[in-house]
C-alpha cells in the first residue's frame, strides 16, 4: 500500500534568506581600536573560473595570491551562473548562493544516474565527481564556521588598517567616545530541514549523512490529512529559523501536493562598523536605467567616513566594501562606470569568481562622501526554470528524476553500507584523497583525514554515472518547485540603551564621492569561508 501510494512523489524546495543590516549611530571609534591589524586577507577574495576546470591560484598585481577551497570557488560561480539569469527578470535580483548550494547538496547525497550527473555539472563538482565525500566534508566544515560567533584573531588587512584616518582627524568629543561599547557580533546561521508525508520512510543513509554534513533535520508532517497543519508546521519552522522575519513560505495548496519537502534557510544580521547618520537620510534620486534617463527618488544614506575602495579601470567599473562589527564579513557594492541596465546585466555575466578576487584584493582604505539607498527588498523566486537552463533537467522530470537514494529500499539493508558501500559502521575519513590537494594554503589546510587517504571507494554516490549496485525499484521522486524567499533589509536602526554618538571630523574634505544612484551589484562575503551568503544585481531598489 505504501508503494502504490507514494508514486510518483512530489518534492517541493524550500529556500528562505533573510538579511538585517541596520547601520548604527556610533560605535565605529571604540570599534576601530578593539582591532589590529594583521593579516592582508580580504574578505571572498577567491579566485576560480567556470565550474569545469577550477584553477589553484591567481597571481594579482600587488603581490597577493588568493587560495580558496573547492566548495566556496564553486558556490560563488553558482552565483555568477544564476545571477546572469535572474537579472533579465527582477529589478531586485537578490539571493543566497549559500542556501541553494545547500538544498542541491542535499539532494546530490541522494541523486543517482543522470540526476546525480546533471546536480553534479551545476554545482561545478565535476572534477571531484569520484570523492564527493570530500566536497561534503568541506560543506560541513564551512558552515560550522558560518556559525562561530568569536572575533576573527587575524582579520582582513583593510578591515583594521586605517591609514586615512590620520592626526589631522578628530573626533567631535573623544571623551564620549570611551569604552562602553563593544563591537556586535554577526549572527550567520544556516538551518536544512527535510519534511516527509507521515508513515513515509528516508532512506536510514541519507538521513544520516544529511544530518551530519548539513546538520539536517527531518520531521514527518500530515501533508495528506491535515495540509493545512503541515503548512502551519513548515512556516513555523521558517519563522523559527529567521527570528521571525519570514513568516509563511509555504501555503496549504501547495502542501496538499507534497509528499516531502527539502528546505533550506540562512538568517544574517550584523552592524555596519562605521556608521550612516539617521538624520542624514533623505529622498535622493535613483537611475534604474542610467544617467539621463526616467529616475525615481528613493530614501538614500549618506556618510563620510573611511572605506575600502578600489576604481578599477582595467574593469570600467568600481567597488566600495562596508565592513561589519563582527569582523567576519562584509557588503562589497561594485559598480560598472556610466551604470546602466544592460551596462550592468554584461558587466555580472563576465564578472567571475577571479575577478572579483581581484577587486577586493587591490581595495584600500580612502576617506570618502558615500551615499546608498536605503533598501527593504522581498523576493519569492521559483528557480525552477533557472535551474533548467543551467542543466538540470532529470530532477523535474516525474518520469526521469532519480532520487532513489532519498527513500526507504523496498529490502532491508544496512544503515551505512548504500551509500559508501561499506559492509557496516560509519565511512572512514582517513580513506578518502582529494585528487590535488594545492587548493589551500599552508596555514588553512584541513586535517590529514580530511585530505587523503588509502582507499578511493569510500565516497558518497560512488563514482558519476555508475549504477547504484544496491539499487531496487522504489518510489519515484521529483521536484516540482524550487521556491526560494529572500528578505534584505539594509535601514538605519539605533543602538538600545543609550548609546553615545560619535562621528569623525575631517579637517579636509573627501577627494572620493561614491553614489550608488544607478544600476549596481551587491554582494556580502564571509572572510573565512569565502562563501557568498547574498548576492545580486539591484537595478530598482524601491519596494
């Protein structure tokens, strides 16, 4: 009865994003002496091309070589990929390359055939298609550390280095600005739920390694009985997972068609270091379409203040990065000259992974008069057909999907032997290799178990395109939508409990006006990882 039952079962992905990025009254001077500088990092200075070769390392002029991980290189050209495509259809094009990276993993732990392949291609794991394990492995590690909420000890260079701010700079009470305030801690978190019709049995493996590469969790929920209960349980979760800033992502229709959902949610909120005075917002006006043309008046931000910048002639185009209290991330703007629509939808599909490595890396800190619009921008995006014309295909196909690995066999088997085809316990670490393993740096490297190893059949899917030996008929899942929900809020919030004021006096006027009035792309990078946790072209920023 089971079997005839679930047929034909519809998978429906759920990603939910929210970011809160209040610019807050003071703070920036007590903040610019709790840190050092160290380290010449910059944050997602990464460096890679297309997915299908990825390079170890990019020379860049100032004497700086960026190494990343696989994971993260791929993760940012998803971005690229994706953004390309969504930037032809919303004035706000903004999402998480984080969240959707982790929903398709999930599902490669399950994929097999031509779907394990095509999740394979788009996620740019082609070259790592034998030691999967090892790309898993990575995706753990990175979120694990998206979750840290201590003080970088070596941050980015630029991020502590002031050298604009000089004798000739005073703030206007120095007494005022003594120690009261400690810098904010960002908070990052991402959460992955897998929901499942009730009397639905996962397959005991896939629960088991979703759960400890992606710290997923798994619920069953009455979405035949009771759909309405089912919404109400998954937007609850949503709300859980972001503080409440989404509320419902789900709705009693689309449950009532579901047999098991795979969500995907990430929460970010941090504090600019330096400062947006509230009472210098006012109406401004914003060029969707370019200097010259039709503009809109939109409440824009204003400051002066030290920021990292680069004009980047050899790109036509220039970038301006708001670090965090936190020490841990950062909001890069970059934006082509002369910024228009379709200026800015060619200046993103050229703009890779190495490129943007190279920007960051040759910013420095420069006293500037910036201005920025104040943005609140909701999007609800079905990736489906994005996901389509980037090669995956199969997973939409009822007739085609294959996620067998997802769903209980129809025989009893092992709980860790499918998909490492081990004959019992837990995969082993140590026996894995990367087939290089110059992708990080002397001082970043990952643990020896982690990097290599004596065996080479001990990775999750087995090698790409072999058949699953352990495979039997089972219930055919496919995806029917990719909905994925983003919330950004970029607004100027006060501190709580009294906080002191301060700004600092420039006793010569900035060389340097940035505003961002036209056309741009926004990106916040976390340093260690070097994910991209949003990323998106903004041509509108009005609600």
């Amino acid at each position: 009865m089971m079997r005839t039952r679930v047929e034909g079962v519809v998978l429906v992905l759920l990603l939910v994003c929210v970011a809160l990025v209040p610019s807050v009254i003071g703070q920036q001077q007590n903040f610019r002496q709790q840190t050092g500088p160290i380290n010449r990092r910059s944050s997602l200075g990464v460096s890679a091309p297309a997915p299908v070769t990825v390079t170890p390392q990019v020379p860049l002029q100032h004497g700086a070589t960026f190494r990343y991980n696989p994971a993260s290189a791929a993760v940012t050209e998803l971005a690229r990929l994706i953004g390309s495509i969504l930037g032809q259809q919303h004035k706000a094009a903004v999402f998480s390359p984080v969240s959707i990276a982790c929903a398709l993993s999930l599902m490669l732990i399950g994929a097999e055939q031509e779907t394990k392949n095509e999740l394979i291609r788009v996620l740019g794991f082609q070259q790592y298609k034998d030691h999967l394990y090892n790309i898993h492995q990575l995706y753990s590690e990175m979120l694990n550390d998206l979750a840290k909420t201590e003080f970088d000890r070596v941050p980015p260079r630029w991020r502590t280095a002031n050298p604009c701010y000089d004798d000739d700079d005073e703030e206007d009470d120095p007494e005022a600005a003594a120690p009261e305030f400690r810098p904010q801690k960002d908070i990052i978190r991402v959460t992955n739920a897998v929901f499942v019709q009730e009397g639905f049995p996962l397959n005991a493996s896939f629960a088991y390694y979703s759960k400890r590469y992606y710290n997923s969790t798994a619920a069953n929920v009455p979405f035949a009985s009771n759909p309405a209960r089912a919404a109400a349980l998954i937007n609850a979760w949503a709300q859980y997972s972001t503080e409440g800033k989404i509320r419902e992502i789900l709705s009693e229709s689309v449950a009532a068609e579901a047999e098991m959902i795979v969500a995907s949610a990430l929460y970010f909120k941090a504090l600019w270091s330096e400062p947006f005075e509230q009472q210098a917002t006012e109406l401004k006006p914003f060029y969707p379409d370019g200097y010259g043309r039709t503009s809109k008046l939109v409440p824009t931000m204003s400051t002066v203040g030290c920021y990292p910048y680069y004009n980047a002639l050899e790109y036509d185009a220039k970038i301006v990065g708001l670090s965090y209290q936190g020490n841990k991330s950062a909001l890069y703007i970059i934006m082509p000259n002369n910024s228009t629509r379709q200026t800015m939808q060619e200046f993103q599909r050229r703009l890779t992974p190495a490129m943007i490595g190279d920007l960051v890396s040759k910013m420095t800190q420069r006293k500037m008069y910036l201005q920025m619009p104040k943005m609140q921008i909701t999007n609800t995006i079905n990736l489906r057909e994005v996901l389509q014309r980037l090669g995956l295909q199969t997973i939409f196909n009822r007739g085609q999907s294959d996620l067998s690995g997802m769903v209980a066999k129809s025989q009893p088997i092992e709980l860790f032997a499918t998909r490492f085809g081990e004959s019992a316990g837990p995969a082993d670490p140590t026996s894995v290799i990367f087939p290089t393993d110059y992708y990080y740096s002397t001082d970043s490297r990952p643990s020896a178990d982690i990097r290599r190893g004596t065996a080479t059949n001990n990775n999750i899917n087995a090698a790409a395109g072999e058949p699953g030996l352990d495979r039997v008929a089972g219930p055919q899942l496919h995806v029917s939508e990719f909905i994925h929900r983003v919330e950004l809020d970029i607004n100027e919030k006060g501190t709580e409990g009294g906080a002191i004021t301060t700004s600092t006096i420039f006793r010569a006027l900035p060389s340097i006006h940035f505003r961002i009035d036209s056309p741009f792309l926004l990106l916040v990078g976390h340093d260690d990882t070097r994910l991209p946790l949003f990323y998106g072209t903004i041509y509108d920023p009005t609600p």
